[in-house]
C-alpha cells in the first residue's frame, strides 16, 4: 500500500490549494469521528460546535461538499441541520416519504449528503436510494432482531434500515465473541460482514462504499481532491484517492487521529490532525482563506 510518512502535507498547504481553485475542489468527509467525537451510544453522536454551520457555508463556494458516511442520511440531515428529531433522537428508521431533505431548513441544496457507504444520498437536494437495496429492508430488520434476541451478551445491535452495527465499545474483550457472530451472521443472511470502530457492520452484498462514492463524486472536478476520516470503513476512500492522483489530480487523504487510529490509516494518511476539533477548526481556515482570496481577485 502506498505510504506518506516521509512526505506529509501541511494544514496550511492543503488550505492554499483549495483556496487557489475553490470551484474545482471536491471536499469529501466522514462524519463520526471526524465532525463529532466518538460517543458510547450512537444516538448521542453530534457535531461539534461549528461544524453544521461551517459546512453549509462552504457547499456554496466549492465545486462539491460531501458527508460520506455509514450512518443512515436521515440520520445526517437531522445533525447538520440542526433540527433533531423528538427527544433528540435520529429518523433513521424512517423511509424517504416520511421524511425528506425539504423537511428539514438550513441545508443547502450544494450539500451532498451520502448515507449507508452510498446506498443512500441526497444530492442537488433529491433523494435517491441505490437500486439494487429495496429487496433488503425486511430481511435486514429480522436479522437485527435475531442478534438481539441471540447475540453474545453486552453486544448492542443498532438497525440502520438497510445495514446493521455490532456494536462491542466500553466492552473490548467482547471482539473476539462479536466478530464472530457477525461472519456466522452474513453466512447465513448474504450479508456483509465489515469491521469498523468498536463494531462490526453487516451490509447487502451491493458493490459500493466510500471508494466508489467519491470516484463517481470527482468525475467532473479538475481537483484538488480531499477526504476527511478517522477509521478503517475510510480506506476505500483512500484506495480511490490514490487512484485519482495517478491520474494526475492533487489530492489529500486527511485523518483524524485518535487512540483508535488503524496503523493503515496512519501510514497512508497525507496529513493527520487532532481529532475532530482539528478538522472543524482547518475547515474554518479554508472557509477564511477562500473569502480571502476571493477579495484579492
């Protein structure tokens, strides 16, 4: 795999090069982990001060601003428009009639939300769903109900509608139990198994992920090229990152470490920053530096 340790980037030249060309600049980020910091029940998970509002800012200035994330895109829609469902609690268990991106004030339409690795997404402010992923809902919801009911013990199963998380964090010597349970889980279900942070995910056997997600993203943008993540569901999206700069786009694969960090994502990373906080406050500098250099136009 390609490494970047001897030849870093710096904050400050990831900021210049999105500056120099705002309208060709694909900006793609995780967002648990990456806008918000890792918390112990899902549902609890928030963006960080800012971050919304940062965010909605820059989709208006660069050729394309995108949330990649596992999370389902009602879930994102309510946390970055800041308009959280009753008690506080996500939409994910709802469907695209019930609840749709014009429901919700405060996103732009030039903010491009992709949910479930790109199973879900809205995008120019439409929602759309991958074709091949309505045969999956029910199966997927007998089969979170199987591993409550059967699953090791102090495992915590979260439904995602078309995906669900083996959650083991605050438990780690259930790993072993856990990972386990989710291949014997995607053996019998088709299903597929993929760890992620503290958790095992199982997803329909569909051909995409944070990888072909921004490969279909950076089409029509001449770069730079960035992704914004922290954990090991971000490698494809590092994967298609290399890709794109062998065929000559200047990219930046930034990480968001923590204690968790996979070594991978650290060897690969072209710059690393400080968690969550860091990646809000370089994003806040991008913000400034286009406003900057567009009065110097």
């Amino acid at each position: 795999m390609p490494t970047n340790q001897e030849n870093r980037a710096t904050a400050e030249q990831v900021v210049a090069a999105v500056a120099s060309s705002p309208a060709a600049t694909l900006l793609a980020t995780d967002f648990d982990g990456t806008l918000s910091l890792i918390v112990d029940d899902p549902d609890a998970a928030v963006p960080l001060p800012g971050a919304a509002q940062v965010l909605q800012s820059l989709a208006g200035s660069l050729g394309e601003l995108a949330v990649v994330s596992g999370r389902p895109v009602e879930f994102l829609v309510d946390r970055l428009s800041g308009q959280l469902s009753s008690a506080g609690q996500s939409s994910a268990g709802l469907t695209a009639a019930d609840q749709s991106a014009a429901d919700k004030p405060g996103l732009p339409d030039s903010l491009t939300l992709v949910g479930l690795y790109g199973l879900q997404q809205i995008r120019h402010g439409v929602r759309s769903d991958h074709p091949e992923a309505v045969a999956w809902p029910e199966r997927v919801a007998a089969l979170a109900a199987t591993a409550e009911t059967n699953g090791p013990a102090g495992m915590r199963v979260e439904l995602k509608g078309l995906s669900i998380t083996l959650h083991y964090r605050g438990q780690p010597e259930l790993l072993d139990q856990v990972e386990q349970y989710a291949l014997e889980l995607a053996a019998t279900s088709g299903l597929v198994a993929r760890t992620a942070r503290m958790s095992v995910e199982l997803h329909p056997p569909i051909d995409v992920d944070k990888g072909t997600v921004l490969m279909g993203l950076a089409q029509h943008l001449a770069g730079p090229v960035l992704f914004l993540g922290d954990d090991v569901g971000d490698l494809p999206a590092f994967d298609a990152l290399d890709t794109l700069s062998a065929s000559g786009l200047q990219v930046f694969k930034i990480l968001a470490q923590s204690e968790e960090s996979d070594d991978e994502l650290l060897r690969r990373a072209d710059l690393i920053l400080d968690g969550p906080s860091a990646m809000v406050a370089m994003l806040f500098q991008i913000e400034a530096a286009i406003l900057e250099a567009s009065k110097n136009r």
